[in-house]
C-alpha cells in the first residue's frame, strides 16, 4: 500500500507540473511531466485497485490525450483529486 500512495501522490505532483507549464505556456515542460504521468498511471494500472482510483485514471487518460487548450484547469483537478485520494484512503 506503500508504495501505490508513493505513485499516486507522484502521478498528482506531476499532473500538477502539467498544469502548470500550460498555464505558463511552457509546453516543453508540460510535455516531459505528461510522459512521467502516463509512466505512473500505466505503474498504477498494474496494481490492485479502487474502483475509483481506476475511473479516475481512465479520466486522466482522457484528458491528457485532448488536445483542448483549456485542459490546464481539467488536469489541475484531477492532481487535486489525486491527491486527496492518498491522503483519505491510505
């Protein structure tokens, strides 16, 4: 359990950085810290989990492979949801 709070509060920092570089307009960033997420989120994938944890990496997916400029805010959610997960489930 460990080491699955480990990723999740990784995976929510680097949706974090991603939101971020967007908002920033600092694409190259936000690109590097979107591979990093899709690497933790596949970790993540491997592992038994909640169903929650689950949908809410398919919804990540979803909104990292948009090509919506105004997803910045969308990720920025989804670091927070993240976030709160490991903190009250683990």
């Amino acid at each position: 359990m460990d080491n699955q709070k480990i990723i999740i509060e990784s995976l929510a920092m680097d949706l974090k950085r991603i939101a971020l570089g967007l908002h920033r307009g600092s694409f190259k960033m936000a690109d590097r810290f979107k591979e990093e997420a899709l690497k933790r989120e596949s970790e993540l994938e491997n592992q038994h989990s909640d169903k929650y944890l689950k949908k809410l990496l398919e919804r990540t997916k979803q909104v990292l492979s948009s090509k919506d400029p105004g997803i910045a805010e969308d990720i920025l959610m989804y670091s927070t949801l993240f976030q709160n997960f490991a903190l009250k489930k683990m």
